[in-house]
C-alpha cells in the first residue's frame, strides 16, 4: 500500500496537535481556526489511510461501505480547501464580515460535497498502486482548486491588512497544494496531497501558530505580542472589555540587583494566578496587564492587589532584604472609549509614561474625559506641524520699558501659531504640547530665525531697541549642536551678536547643566548675552544666578503679583533685588498691568518693566510703528 506519505503527514499533524494543546493558548480568533484546520486536517489524512486500507480488502468489505468511505475522504479534501480560506480571511477582513463571508462559502463547500457523494467513484488496486478515479474525484479536484485559488486571490487583493508572515504563510500553503494536486491528477500513483496539506499546517505551526511564541517564558503569562493581538481581536468582534496596567517605575527597580527584580516580578505573577477572573499578560519587564470581562471583576481584583502590596515583597528570601514596592495603576473601565484598538493601544502607552512623571499620582483612569484631552493634544500637535510646514508660525513682540531711560529699549519674542482661518492659537495650547512631544526645539529655532530675518529687514536699533530676548526651551539647552546652530544663525543674517539676548529657565541647568554652560560660552564669547527667565517659578535655587553667566534677572509674574498682595512676597522681592543688583545684574519684573504697580517697582528701583500696563504682545509687523510712536 503507498500510504507512506500519509502516515508520515499524519504523524506529523498529532505531534503539533500534542506540542499545540499542551499549552495554554490566548484565545485569538487565528488560533481557533488554526485548530480546526489542524483537525480536518488529520481527519484528512486518517481517511486517507482509512480508504487505501478497505480498498486493499475490498473484496471482504460491502462495496458501499469502500465508496462510501472514498467520497468521505474526497469530501474532507474539500474542507481542507475551505478551512484555508476561512484562516486567511481572518485578517483580511473584520471577524464578523470574515464570519459572514466564510459562511457563504461554507455553503457551497456543503454543495460540492453532496455532489461528490452523488457522484460515482471509480477505484483503482494493482499490486501497491492503489488510487481512486472518476466524476467525484473531478468534482473534488474542481472544488479544491476553486478553494484554492479564491484564497490565493484573496491573499493578494487583501494582503496590506496581512499579518506579513501569515500572508507569506498561506501563499506557500496553497503553492504547495495546487502543484501536489496537479502531481495527483496527472498521476493519480501519487497520493500526495494530504501530505502537502499536512506540511502547510506544520508552516502555519512554526511560522504563526505555536503558543510557546506569546508566552513570557519567565512567568509562564501571555507576552507583549499576544496582548497587542487579543486587543485588536476584541475591537474586530466589537466585545467589550476593561482592564488594566500594573506597572513598577525604574526609580523603585534601580536600587535592585537584576536578580531581585527577576524574583520580585516572579513573585507578582504568583500572586496575579490567583486571580481567577482575569487573562494575564506581561507586557514589559516590570509591568503586567490583566483583562476582565466587566468592571466588577476589575475593582475585586484591584482592592486584592492594593491590599498585597501594603506588604513586603520577597519576605523569606536568602540573601535578599523584604521590600515595599508602589506599583503605577493605568485603569480602562470600557474599551469603548477608543475608536479602535490602535487607539487603545496608544492610549495605554501614552498616559503610561505620563502616569510615572508624576510621583504623587499612582493611579490614572482612562475615561472620556482623559481621552477628550488625549485627542486635543494630538489635534494640536497635527496643528503645529501644519503651521511650522506652511510657515504660520509668527513672532510677536512684547515692549520692556527701562525705568532709568524712560523709554522701550528691548523687547522679548513671543511664538504664535496663526490658524488657517486667520486666528490665533493661544500659546498656552500649543507650548505645552510643544515641549512634551520635543518640537519646542525646531519651533524655538524657527522663531530666532525669524527674530533675526526681524532684525535685518527693520534695523530696529535705529528706533532705540538695544536688543531683543529670546526664549531658549529647556530641550535646546540640552542640544550640544545648539550654539552652532545659532551662530550659523546670525551669520546668515549678518547679526550683531550683541543684539541678542537669550532667556533660559532655571530648571534647564538640573536637567543637563554641563551641556549648558559649554554652550552658554560659546555664545557669551561670540557676544550673545544672558537672560534667567522666570526667577520664582522653577527651582528657586540661588545658586543658579551665582553659577550662571547671566546679565539680566526676570522676575516671573506670580512672583511680581505677590509682591503687591503679601507682606511676605514683598521682603522677599526686596532683598531678591539687592541681592541681584549687588551682583551687577539687571532686574525685570514681568506681568506688570496698573500705573500703581510700576511706580512702586520704579521706587523700588527695578531696571525693566515688563507687561500689559505697557502694551501687550505686538505683531512683527506693527512692532516698529509701536517703537516710532513712543519712543519719539
């Protein structure tokens, strides 16, 4: 008998099925239809066997029961076919329309199976040649083939929404069984079809479908990668669901030995076990997600964990000290707050990261309104894109009036964003985003270009301005190429270097104060001078005026304000100010808005004032009629 190939193929399929069930699976919908495939193929095959055995002992056994048998084995190659269609279609379309389309299918495949059990088979035994022949085998070889071919059709109309490596997968499984079938029609000696089956189920296995691939094999819970793909499959069903990230910062995790942070990790997905209720993930080297079907089973689950880590973590442990640990809580109470899955997705990284930025808060709830917030900072970030791409970014220019001149001699440059309908994006929007997501460094550097094209095109020295400030964000004060970057800058434009003044913040010596200062010389010693932007509203640190080669002290708003409502405020702006100036630096008060306030800081002997009592911010093209006009 040539069932050589079979029983090989068959062998085959029932180590995967034993490797395949022995470990826990997701529940993907790609993994059920994985299984079903797996199945009708090894029933394939065993009818395969089946049938070359009675038709070797035919002449013992009802001729019925021999073609019978047969068209079985015919009918089940069909549904080989039909379960490759139905696994391909699993990305190709959502799983309710993938649903609907199968089905349609499914219909026909019954068709053609009735037809081959209608009609005759013909069977062929002399010596180990033994095969089957005739209109049912046609029938089969014409359903298999149309399988065949939709499916490959499919793979490539839709392969875009492809898992690559399923595309890939399925392309070869069906190759591969086209030319078996065509060897097998042509030379019907040749059974070798189920065993061409058999190896595109063993691709599919090792390619897509082994579930050792979505297990962290430390804590034996599903990894990043199924987490992500059982995400996408409930937004496809349309199944709700909630859940949420349990996550150590690295600040608690630094002070460990990695073998500590190994067994603590170890210990928490021990304690996550026996929570029955939840599908668990390790989603990153220190963080777990759990996933519930209602927010019952959440908020059980939530009080069981805050109350574990009340206590110590690894207590009993050689060699290790008992430790407390305050994990970061990022809480989804419906999926239905996001559009999608990739929404979700990003979602969870997004006020992840955020969560950790902010110590006091160990717990955050994306709900609606977290998500409303999410979605104008990504609406405001496509703005500023926009606007720096099609140059609405736009300075303005806010006077500073000097109390011994008594006229304006400088002028700070303001950012804004002019909408396409001609407003203007308050920077209070904008900034912010601006510096979260990193872009504060292009647009400060559109905005000294600009400030300095300024400068050329108006010579506004000519109406008594002696420079103009400019802000430096704390992310530019960590560039190395900064100072480069500038002086290229100002020598484009023929600058005299002594026209700019740059304001820095006093948090942006903490982050990167080497940086800093290197670059800080390099422009002191080009002429560019110094500005220390809102003393009062960062660290507050002294040292900082000590340390930093500044020539001018800005007195943030608040701190200007306070001096008018707090006997307090007012002694400590005093001695601020003999402070500063007996270091020979300049002071300016900014947010000054009443004639009352400037004659105090006037006596106060203040150099520079600064705010709406003066004007507010000034367009650049309105700028030097304003300093024509009052500096007369």
């Amino acid at each position: 008998m040539n069932i050589q190939m079979q029983v090989c193929g068959l062998i085959i399929l029932i180590l995967i099925f034993y490797f395949y069930h022995r470990q826990d699976t997701v529940g993907l919908f790609t993994e059920i239809l994985f299984k079903r495939a797996l199945y009708v193929g090894i029933a394939c095959l065993s009818l395969d066997i089946l049938s070359i055995i009675l038709i070797v002992n035919r002449e013992m056994l009802p001729e019925w029961l021999v073609k019978a048998e047969c068209k079985m084995y015919l009918v089940s190659l069909v549904w080989t076919g039909y379960t490759a269609l139905e696994y391909a279609c699993a990305d190709a379309f959502r799983i309710t329309r993938a649903n609907r389309f199968v089905r349609i299918f499914g219909f026909a495949v019954g068709a053609i199976s009735l037809v081959i059990f209608l009609l005759p088979v013909q069977i062929f035994c002399e010596g180990n040649v033994v095969y089957t022949y005739g209109p049912a085998c046609i029938a089969t070889y014409i359903g298999a083939v149309c399988l065949i071919l939709v499916t490959l059709f499919y793979v490539v109309q839709k392969g875009q929404r492809m898992n690559p490596r399923r595309r890939r997968a399925i392309r070869i499984w069906m190759v591969m069984w086209m030319a078996a079938a065509l060897i097998q029609f042509f030379n019907s000696q040749l059974l070798v079809v189920g065993f061409a089956s058999a190896m595109g189920i063993v691709i599919l296995f090792f390619e897509l479908e082994n579930p050792e691939a979505n297990i962290d094999r430390k804590t034996g819970f599903f990894n990043a990668r199924a987490f992500t793909d059982f995400i996408r499959q409930r937004y496809n069903g349309e199944i709700n669901s909630c859940g949420m990230l349990v996550s150590l910062e690295s600040t608690q995790t630094n002070n460990l030995q990695s073998e500590q942070v190994e067994d603590v990790m170890i210990e928490m997905a021990e304690f996550f076990r026996r929570i029955p209720e939840a599908k668990k993930f390790k989603t990153d080297e220190t963080e777990y997600a759990l996933i519930f079907d209602s927010t019952e089973k959440m908020d059980r689950a939530y009080a069981m964990i805050e109350d574990r880590f009340q206590r110590e973590w690894l207590e009993g442990m050689d060699n290790m000290a008992p430790i407390i640990l305050q994990p970061y809580y990022v809480m989804v109470p419906s999926g239905s707050v996001a559009r999608n899955a990739d929404e979700l997705l990003g979602l969870l990284r997004y006020f992840r990261v955020h969560i950790m930025d902010n110590p006091e808060n160990h717990v955050i709830i994306i709900d609606e309104g977290n998500v409303a917030k999410k979605r104008a900072r990504e609406e405001m970030l496509d703005m500023i894109i926009a606007a720096m791409e099609e140059d609405r970014v736009e300075i303005f220019f806010q006077p500073i009036f000097s109390t011994r001149e008594r006229k304006f001699v400088c002028a700070e440059a303001l950012v804004r964003i002019r909408k396409e309908d001609g407003g203007i994006i308050p920077p209070g929007l904008f900034i912010p985003v601006a510096e979260e997501t990193g872009l504060i460094a292009k647009l400060g550097e559109r905005v000294f270009e600009k400030t300095c094209r300024f400068i050329k095109n108006n010579k506004p020295e000519q109406y008594g301005l002696k420079y103009i400030e400019v802000n430096l964000s704390v992310i530019q004060c960590e560039n190395k190429a900064l100072a480069k970057a500038y002086i290229d800058i100002m020598d484009k434009y023929k600058i005299n270097p002594a026209f700019i003044n740059l304001e820095i913040t006093e948090t942006a010596s903490i982050i990167m104060k080497k940086t800093l200062l290197e670059n800080m010389k390099t422009l002191i010693d080009y002429g560019v001078t110094f500005s220390l932007d809102d003393f009062g509203n960062g660290e507050s640190n002294l040292n900082y005026i000590v340390d930093m080669p500044v020539h001018i002290v800005k007195f943030d708003k608040d701190m200007t304000q306070a001096y008018f409502e707090s006997e307090k405020a007012k002694y400590v702006l005093q001695a601020a100010t003999d402070m500063i100036q007996g270091l020979e630096l300049k002071v300016v008060a900014e947010g000054v808005e009443t004639a009352e306030q400037l004659r105090e800081l006037e006596r106060l002997g203040i150099d520079y004032i600064q705010g709406y009592y003066f004007s507010k911010p000034i367009a650049e093209r309105h700028f030097i009629e304003f300093l024509k006009l009052k500096n007369a």
